[in-house]
C-alpha cells in the first residue's frame, strides 16, 4: 500500500519525541488558535578563516534565533498563519522581530489550493525546514544548496502560491507547487567596496514536482526559480551604476526513508549573469555546481546521528584553486533530551573557500585564506 509522504509528515519522522502545539482558546471553537513556538542558542568556532559571522576563529555566540507562530482553521478550507521571528546571526540580524512568513490558504479540492501572502519557497527537499531547527538533524543544512546566509530571502517570497496533490493510483502521487511573486531585500546586507542604495525583485516565479513513488518512502523530485534582482549602487568613486541580476535556479532531488534512516541527495546549477550601465560591472552568463548526500539515522527516540558531503563550484568551468571550490564533510549528533528540548554537535572539515565571505575576514581575498580548516557548532533549542 501506497505511504504518502507529506513534507509535514517528513518534519515529523524528524521530530522525536514529537511536541505537540499550544491551544489557546476552546478546542476548535471560533477563538481557538494553534501555537508553536522556539527559542535557539548556539556557539560556532572555527579554526581558520571567518565563517557565517565575523569572529569564529575566536568562537562566536552569534547563533541564535527565537520564533512564535500562529495558525488558525477558519472553517474547512480556509487557513491563515503567521511566524514572528528573531535572530542574532552575523550581518543578517540582531534581533530585530519580523514576520517570517504569513499567509491565507484556501484549499479548492486536494489537487487545487491557493495560498497569498508571505509564502515559504518550495525549492528543494528541505528549503521550508530551514527555520525548524526541530524538524531536522543538522545545525546547518548542506550549504551548497541551502546557504544559511541567504536564508532571509530564499526562505519565502511575497506573492501567490497554487497547489495541489494529484493521486496516481498505483503510480503514487505528485505534490505539485507554482508560485510567483517578489522578494523585499535589505541592502545593509549586501556589498563590499560599494555602496548599495537600493534592491529590487520585479519578479520571482518558479515551481517543483515531488514524485511520491509506489515504493514506500522513495520520493523524487524537480525544482526551478527564475528571478532578476534590480540594484543601484555607488562603486568606489562614488559614481552611480545600475545593475541587473538575472538568476535561473534549478536542483533535483531524491530522497528515502523508512524506518529509522534517511537517505538523501541533490544536485542544482545556479545560472546567473550580470547586466549594467558599467562595463566594470557586466558578466556573462556563469553556472555554479551545487550538490550534496547526506545519511542519517534514529537510533534511538533521544540519539539521531548523521553526515552528509557537501560541494560547491561558483563557476562550473573554473573548478581549480581554493577559491573556486568547496568540500564540505558533516558530521551531526542529536539529542532530544525531552519532547521539547534538544542539543546538537556538530563539526566540519572544509576544503576551499568559495563559500566564505571577504567581509568577514578583513577583506582579504578568498585565494588568501586557508584552504584547509574546520568549523565546529553546538546548538539547543527549546520548543513546543
């Protein structure tokens, strides 16, 4: 028989023991809202080079973050949401509270459904988890194809979202999601030698199949994304320039799971070229090669071990030199120490530098920094 494999049903497997959420109000009566909430801190340190934020090679507590969702059924079809989220992680936030994500879904049929606001991006196997640090074993996803750094503008985008699940019979069924819309940028987080004065996202559409095959807990699957982003910059002289970002995303996906261990892969080309008024700052077209394999396991219902092999290419025709690569080796320990606590360790043995920034290492070049090094993380997170 056919086991449906729902991404929420996914996050659950991962959760153990499971918690379950906070009812405020009568059950089910018309003032009564489901509540999750998570409070995270972590510590990272590196042995060379400045990874994520700006002083690991000292050991930073710069990895934190606190969220509270709200979700509530307005009748059999209608749903709303919304995620207030917080974080204390390198140039991408000092805790400065937004709404993470919020939307109205109605659902038509099982294989239509509208959802409008600030939608979760469905890219990838896992691109949704990425502020659930309880619905997974790693600290840190694969970087290559779930970078941490990007997470406040890969995690959702404002706009529309249809979707569905379209049963096969024996075939299995297709998790279908279209989506377009826009994404609202920070220009504080952006730039070096320049000054950005202002970011744009005219357009963002995409999509993804997911293949819930006859075999039970094999899922395959195909993700896409086209977006331009608009900047207006200051270059060094203090002159104005106009760029334009054009970015075809694409990674395909398999995963596997049963019982008590997971089997998962992804391979994704990133194609991107720069446009702009400066011939000093035109490029052409330029894929970049992202992939990952990752193997975890449940050993028990308070030990979840795991390791995945990560690599990075910026620039498919130059795979030479430490600045254009990087391997990533993982290993992660979870602990559910309760149904609402756990603690994580995890380390990593890098090769290269192309997914380190020149922000963070006093502007040095990334063929100047160590090639070899290792970053290491702990992190416990409370949650209901």
């Amino acid at each position: 028989m056919l086991l449906r494999l729902s991404s929420l049903a996914i996050a659950a497997w991962l959760v153990a023991p499971r918690a379950l959420a906070a009812e405020v109000g009568p059950d089910s009566g018309p003032f009564s809202v489901e509540v999750h909430a998570f409070a995270g801190q972590g510590f990272i340190v590196t042995t060379s080079n400045n990874y994520l934020n700006p002083d690991t090679k000292h050991g930073s507590f710069q990895l934190s973050d606190v969220g509270i969702n709200f979700t509530k059924n307005l009748g059999d079809k209608l749903r709303v949401g919304i995620q207030l989220f917080a974080q204390y992680f390198g140039p991408a936030g000092n805790y400065n509270a937004r709404a993470d994500w919020f939307y109205l879904d109605y659902r038509f049929k099982d294989w239509l459904g509208f959802r409008a606001g600030r939608v979760k991006i469905p890219f990838g196997l896992y691109n949704e988890y990425n502020d659930i640090d309880s619905a997974r074993i790693p600290i840190l996803l694969p970087q290559s194809v779930y970078p941490a750094q990007a997470r406040n503008y890969l995690l959702a985008q404002t706009g529309g979202e249809l979707y569905g699940y379209v049963r096969l019979g024996s075939g299995g069924g297709l998790d279908c999601r279209l989506y377009a819309g826009t994404i609202f940028l920070d220009p504080n987080s952006f730039g070096s030698g320049t000054q950005v004065q202002g970011l744009t996202v005219p357009y963002l559409v995409g999509g993804r199949v997911l293949w819930e095959t006859p075999v039970d807990g094999l899922r395959l699957g195909g993700s896409v994304q086209a977006l331009r982003l608009n900047a207006q910059l200051l270059d060094p002289m203090m002159m104005p320039v106009t760029a334009q970002l054009p970015a075809i995303l694409w990674v395909g996906s398999v995963e596997y799971w049963a019982h008590d261990l997971l089997l998962a892969a992804e391979y994704s080309r990133w194609h991107l070229k720069l446009d702009s008024n400066d011939p000093m700052y035109r490029s052409p077209w330029v894929a970049n090669e992202r992939a990952y394999g990752m193997v975890g396991y449940r050993a028990n219902k308070w030990l979840q071990p795991s390791i995945y092999y990560a690599l990075l290419f910026p620039n498919v025709d130059k795979r030479e030199d430490r600045a254009n690569l990087q391997h990533d080796i993982a290993a992660t320990l979870r602990f559910d120490i309760n149904a609402n606590w756990l603690l994580k360790l995890e380390g990593h043995f890098m090769i290269g530098t192309a997914g380190l920034t020149p922000t963070l290492n006093d502007e040095r070049p990334l063929s100047a920094l160590d090639k070899y090094w290792a970053v290491f993380l702990a992190k416990t997170t409370a949650y209901f």
